[in-house]
C-alpha cells in the first residue's frame, strides 16, 4: 500500500510501486483514495462545487481483530472455529508481518475524526490512516501462537499451507496524521487485544 502522510503519499515498499501495490486488495485501496479525493475535489470544495456537503474523508486502519468476525478466511475467525472444534490450524503465510490492533480503537479513531469532520470540514477533509505503534507489528505464526496460549488449549496442531498467489509479507500503515492533528492512539497493546479478542469469543454464546 501506498499511505498517506502530512497531506504526501509515501511508499512502504520500492520507489517505482505503483499506488496500491501488486495485488487486488492493496490496489483496491488504492482505486478508493483517488475516486475518493477526485469526488473531494470535483463537488465538495473545488469552486464550482454546488454540493450541499461540506466535507468528505476516507478512513482505515491495520489489520482490525477482536470479537464478532466469523469470516473463515480471517485468521482469527479461522483459528477460533478450529479452536472450538478442536481442528488442525491452517496459515497460508505465517512468516507474513502485518499491523495489528483492536477494533474498538479502530473505531475510536473514526469517531474523532468523524467530530472533526463536522466541525471543520476544511482542515478535516481527505484521507486518514489509523494504524498501530509499532511494537503492535508482528508476524503471523506469532499472533496464533499467542491466541493459542489464551485461549488454553495446547493440542491444536498448526500447518502451513503452500501460498498461491502474491501476498506483501509486510505491511505496515502510517498514522502520523491522525495522531498529530487528531491526538487519537492506540489504547490497547498486542497483549490486551489479544487478550480481549479471545475473552469476546469464549464468551459470546453465554
């Protein structure tokens, strides 16, 4: 991904990427922030806009976890369905580095910059990255192990399966902006989000 900071793109990756990285998914985030900042700048705050909106911004975050995802291709939805069913693991990459962070400060970060947004549209207007600090990055197989280890069960065998297609074995995304000119961060470390993912998930049916 190519991310956003103090109103530049930057590049994650090699200087000759182009904007959204190699695969579909990256590229699609990519495809949403420009027809995003050309909708922004053709009817919102371009002077011939006859928009009744004021302002416009796009949001998203690392890699979201915690209770309520059931999608089976999500690592933690797929580990919990196996820990509950007592089933092998299976991790198509598990060397890969992603950023981690709860939902709940995810949806945090919306929510100020959704105030902002309200009250000036202006200076607020455009994209924004919430992101994890960086000791919140961390490898896959380091994530399940851990994930493993709270929810108490030391049997459930882990595989490794052959990746298919191209897969960036690191991700990170920048949030300077959002810490800087919202003063929003990160509430949770690695531990508690774990810690509070697992406890959702042994709870939930109760």
């Amino acid at each position: 991904d190519k991310c956003y900071q103090n109103n530049e793109w930057i590049w994650p990756y090699r200087e000759n990427d182009p904007i959204g990285g190699h695969d579909p998914y990256s590229s699609s985030k990519g495809c949403s922030e420009i027809v995003t900042n050309a909708y922004l700048q053709s009817f919102v705050s371009g002077s011939n806009s006859r928009s009744s909106i004021e302002g416009i911004a796009s949001a998203r975050a690392g890699n979201v976890i915690g209770g309520g995802d059931w999608h089976k291709n999500n690592l933690i939805a797929s580990c919990i369905i196996s820990l509950e069913n007592d089933l092998p693991i299976q991790l198509r990459n598990p060397n890969a580095v992603r950023p981690w962070q709860h939902v709940l400060d995810a949806v945090f970060g919306y929510i100020i910059l959704g105030y902002k947004l309200s009250q000036d549209p202006g200076n607020f207007s455009g994209p924004w990255n919430f992101g994890p600090s960086t000791n919140m990055i961390a490898r896959v197989d380091e994530i399940v192990e851990s994930l493993i280890k709270k929810w108490g069960n030391w049997n459930n065998k882990i595989y490794h399966e052959k990746l298919l297609y191209h897969e960036a074995n690191l991700l990170q995304i920048e949030s300077t902006k959002a810490k800087t000119e919202l003063g929003w961060e990160p509430i949770w470390n690695l531990d508690k989000t774990l810690a509070m993912t697992v406890d959702w998930y042994k709870n939930y049916k109760n």
